[in-house]
C-alpha cells in the first residue's frame, strides 16, 4: 500500500516537473515564421496552451487542491476583470486579452499547487537550466564584429533575451547555500554565465538589475553567508553605484531619449491621474502628447532623438498612464502584502524569491520586461513562492475547483485555437500583399477582423494596404478605427497621402504638420509638405521648408535623407531661376523652367505589407 502510494507520487512528480520545463521552454525558445511577430506572439501562444494543457490534466487527475491565500488571489482576480472589462463598454469585448488574463491566472493558480507537490529546488533548478540553455544559444547564434552585432537568443531584440536572464540569475543563489559542492559551483558558473551575457549584449537594464540583485545579496550576510565589515559593504555600494551611473554614457543618446518619453508620458498621465486613459491606450495617445511637447519646446535639446515610441520604457508608467492611481494602488498593494507575508515567515527560499521579484521589479524601471511571457511566469512562481497555498482543500472544494480547472483550461484552449489561425493568417496574407497580391486578399482582411479588429498594427496594415492600391476613400475609413488603438508618424504620413491623393490639400497639411511634430529629426514629413505646397501652388511656403531641410542636421546618413536634399536644393534654384525669369524674362523663359515630371528622385510614403 505504501509502495503504491510513493510510486503514484513519483509519477504525479515527474508530471508536474515535465509540464513545469515545458511552460518554461514555451516562454524562453518557441518562435514561428508563420506569426507576423515571429518571436513573441509564439511564445504567447505556447504559454497559453501549456497553461491549458497543464489546468486540463490538473482537474481531471489531481486528486489534492490546496487553498491559495485569499488576499493575493483575490487582488489578482480583480486586477484582471478590471483591464478586461474596464473599455468593454467603449472598444467592445478583447478576446486576445482576456485569452492572456485568464491564462496568468489559471498559471499562478496552477504555480501554487506545484509549488507544494513538487519540491522548490527542483523547479528553480529547471529555471536555472534552461536559461543557462538559452544564455548558451544567444552566444552561439551570435554573429558579427566582437560587440557589434546584437545578441537576442530566441527573442525580437536584446531587452528580451537579456529580461530572461536577468530574472533568473536571483535563482542560482539558491544553491549556493547547503547543497553538494558540484550543485554550489555549477551554480555559480551559470551565475557568472548569465551575468556575462548580459553584459555582453550591452543592455543596460539588465546589468543595472544583475547589479541590484548581487549587491542585495551580499549585502544579506543572514543568508549569502559572506560576512563583510561595514566599511567593505559601504565601498561595494559606491562601486556599484558608480559602474550603474556610468551606463548611462554608454547610450548617452538613448538615455536622454527616454528623459523624453517619461516627460512626455509624465503629461499624458497628469490629464488623468486617478483613472487612467485605459488598457492600450499608450500606442494610440503618446505621440499626440510628444508633438504637443515639441510645439511648445521649439528648441528642446531632444528634437534629435525623438522617434515613434510604442513603450515608455517603464511599466510603472505604462500602468499609471493607462490605468491610473487605481492600477499603481494595486500594484502597490500586492508590494506590501508580499512583504508583510515575507517579514512575518522570513526564510532562504523566501528572501531568493524577493529577490527574483526585484530584478523585474528594477528591469521595469527601464525597460519593457512583461511585455514577454516568460516574465510572468518568474514573477508569479515566486510570488506562489513568498505566499503559498495553505491546507488541503474539502471534499466538496476539491470536485468544485476540479470541474472549474477542466472548464476554464478548455475553454482558453478553445480560445486559443481562433486567435492563432488568425494570427497565422495575417501572415499568411501579408506575404502575399508583398509578392504584389494585394487585390487578392483584401477580401480576407474582412474576415480577420472579428479577432483583430483591436489590433492596431493590423488595421494599419489593412490601410496600408487600401492606400497601395489607391483605395485612398476606404484606407481613410479604416485608419479612423485604427488611430484609436495605435498612432505615430507613420499613421500620419499615411493619413496625410491619402488625403492629398483626394485633394484635401488642407487635411493632408494637418496631418504632416502633425507627423512633423511627432518626430522633428525626420526628414519624411517635411520634404511631404515642401511636395504639397508645391502642387497646391504655394510657393513660398515650400522654399520655406526647403531651406528649412537644407540646414536640417543628418543624424543616420542615408541615401534617401541625400535624394531629400538634393531635392529640395534643386527646388530652390529652379525657383530662384523662376524668379529670374518672371521679373527680367519672357513668358517662354518662364515655361521653360517648369521642374519636368521624372527630373528628381521621388521619395514618399507607402503601406507595408507588413507592420513596422
């Protein structure tokens, strides 16, 4: 009876950690040509259907449920229902969000029952492992001069690869403490890889967060076990500090970029603070709130440096501009109820799973951390970890949870299925709209709405699209939908073509001023308006911004930023023989002048077929 017992739990084990490494490996190497964003929205989809998966098995055959502690899963269940059904009433109902809410949340559901069937440092072994994995493949897919090329493993760009790292490093210390020597060096090899590559690929805010986490650990004598004098631990923090402080000379450019943005984004929260401008509302307002900044800072030392922004590189402002004091309150409040539970029963698992929470929590200062999934799933293992489930469930509430698993996993599975042929789809069509097959495929534009209709880079491809096959009326009506959930230059160009093909000269104006202001270091939008003044007649407004771009200082040397002013240089003097020959010439003279169609390179906007 015994032997049956131990062997069932070897088993349901074993299960636990086989489903545990495949959620792993989902958020950290799953990428697919077939989905327009190769390497994310797969990893996305993989994390979904394991989470459907592992909470399908979980209802059908774990016998034993364990209560989760009301308080943190209460405040994450109305988190969740609050960004799900906040814009219901305005956007209509998001499927793709609330396919990724309910999937966290049936994953911190399903974290807490591992965490108690399956012993911790076997789960934090099998975090450390496959990072330590993907740390090896970055390297090795890694090409180029020696710290030129960029190193992104399996993920879009190196703020990714280098989040994964950096929130697993806080996991290898827990085996430098009471475990076999071999386990303790291997460790701190993994430790000193994952630290190395991030350094490697140069991305400041996982160094900055590797600094923060190894300080805190050394500093904690209680549990590193590194027993240093006040005056060691005073000259450790200088020199950290100091080496944090020079990073930012290594991308001076692109630190002050972000002053910018978090000024900007400072202003779109300030219009309202409490309430917040709603969940994915960032894309669609924050450049309207960056050339309003520059209208009114002519002179800002960042004119240079502002570009289309989609993030504004901090997620504690990302979720104050779109939620308000009302989400920072929540995420307040899930701060302290960790550490109040964690001062109450501190412990070594508890302090490395703070510790893990910290180097998200930094990481967030300054980069885009939780836009992967594999984020989230660190972050919640170790907030299962700080709060535990409690004693075994009844009866009654076992049969009950079990039901609601196998219901809730099928249906996000279900879910899934819709939204990931979408996905594909909108690849699939996009492709083709690149082979020159647009009027071909239009026609299925439509019938991807019904799970993209929210999606912004979609409706701006699909108007894109219109705008290439000089359906300008239609490409107009679609990129109305499409501003209220993404907005940036390129949407103003494009608003602006179409406008100017219809001969709305003065919307067309509108809108280039305004992708001028979005982002006065672009040369694009202001050799448009010197175009449109010029075949609307208005001559000396175009001199204007010709003279304007001539000065303009190159940031990126191009060959179309050289054909720009080249342009523009022949615009002025044929305007200048104009001129000449209208006060001193004949009429003749004059004609003879005239720019002929073809004589300069043409530079103007177009639709992708796929999305910036």
């Amino acid at each position: 009876m015994i032997t049956g017992e131990v062997t069932s739990n070897t088993i349901s084990r074993s299960i636990v950690g086989i489903l545990f490494g495949i959620l792993c490996c989902a958020g950290l190497f799953v990428s697919s040509r077939h989905f327009v964003n190769q390497e994310i929205t797969p990893k996305w989809f993989g994390l979904v259907t394991g989470v459907g998966i592992a909470g399908f098995l979980s209802g059908v055959f774990h016998r034993n449920l364990y209560v989760p502690p009301k308080s943190v899963w209460i405040l994450m269940l109305l988190y969740g229902s609050l960004i799900v059904f906040r814009d219901c009433p305005v956007s209509g109902f998001n499927d793709q969000l609330t396919a990724q809410t309910v999937c966290l949340l049936l994953l911190f559901f399903l974290l807490q029952q591992m965490t108690v069937v399956f012993p911790v440092k076997y789960i934090l072994g099998i975090t450390v492992i496959l990072t330590a994995i993907l740390a090896c493949y970055g390297v090795w897919d890694y090409s180029g001069p020696f710290l030129s090329a960029r190193l992104t493993g399996s993920f879009d760009n190196p703020a990714g690869f280098t989040a994964a790292l950096a929130c697993a490093l806080p996991c290898t210390f827990y085996f430098f403490r009471n475990t076999p020597r071999t386990v303790k060096y291997t460790a701190i090899l993994i430790a000193v890889l994952l630290f190395s590559v991030m350094a490697l690929s140069r991305a400041r805010a996982a160094i900055i967060a590797g600094f923060v986490v190894v300080l805190c650990y050394l500093l904690c004598s209680k549990y590193s076990g590194i027993k240093m004098r006040n005056r060691v631990k005073i000259s450790l923090v200088c020199i950290i500090a100091a080496g944090m402080t020079g990073l930012y000379f290594l991308k001076k450019d692109s630190a002050d970029g972000r002053l910018l943005i978090w000024q900007c984004t400072w202003n779109m929260i300030w219009n309202k603070p409490v309430t917040g401008h709603g969940y994915g509302t960032f894309n669609a307002k924050y450049m309207l709130y960056q050339a309003e900044y520059f209208e009114t800072h002519h002179d800002s030392k960042y004119a240079d440096l502002a570009d289309n922004v989609l993030h504004p590189f901090n997620e504690y402002l990302l979720v104050w501009a779109e939620h308000g004091m009302v989400g920072m309150g929540g995420v307040a409040l899930l701060c302290f109820l960790l550490l109040r539970r964690y001062f109450r029963e501190p412990s070594h698992i508890r302090f490395i799973a703070l510790l893990s929470l910290l180097s998200p929590a930094v990481l967030s200062c300054f980069s885009y951390p939780f836009r992967y999934p594999f984020t989230w799933l660190i972050a919640l293992l170790h907030i299962a970890l700080i709060c535990p489930s409690g004693k075994a469930a009844s009866r009654r509430t076992v049969n009950a949870t079990r039901t609601g698993l196998v219901l809730t996993a099928t249906a996000l599975l279900l879910a899934a299925v819709p939204l990931m042929k979408t996905e594909i789809g909108w690849n699939r069509i996009a492709h083709l709209s690149l082979a020159g097959k647009t009027r071909e495929v239009l026609p299925e534009y439509g019938q991807l709405y019904r799970y993209l209709g929210k999606n912004g880079l979609f409706l701006y491809n699909h108007a894109a699209e219109l705008h290439e096959i000089k359906e300008y009326a239609k490409s107009l009506s679609v990129f109305e939908q499409c501003v209220r959930y993404y907005n940036d230059m390129d949407v103003q160009m494009l608003l602006a073509d179409n406008y100017k093909e219809l001969g709305k000269y003065a919307a067309a104006e509108k809108h280039l001023k305004l992708a001028a202001a979005m982002c006065p270091g672009r040369f694009m939008p202001l050799h448009e308006l010197a175009k449109l003044y010029e075949t609307d007649g208005r001559h000396e407004e175009a001199l204007s911004i010709a003279r304007q771009i001539i000065r303009k200082k190159i940031k990126i040397p191009s060959a179309t930023i050289t054909a720009i002013k080249n342009e523009m240089q022949q615009l002025l003097e044929k305007e200048g023989t104009r001129d000449s020959a209208t006060q001193g010439g004949t009429s003749d003279e004059s004609k003879s002048h005239e720019p002929r169609q073809g004589e300069t390179p043409e530079v103007s906007p177009r639709g992708n077929a796929l999305p910036p």
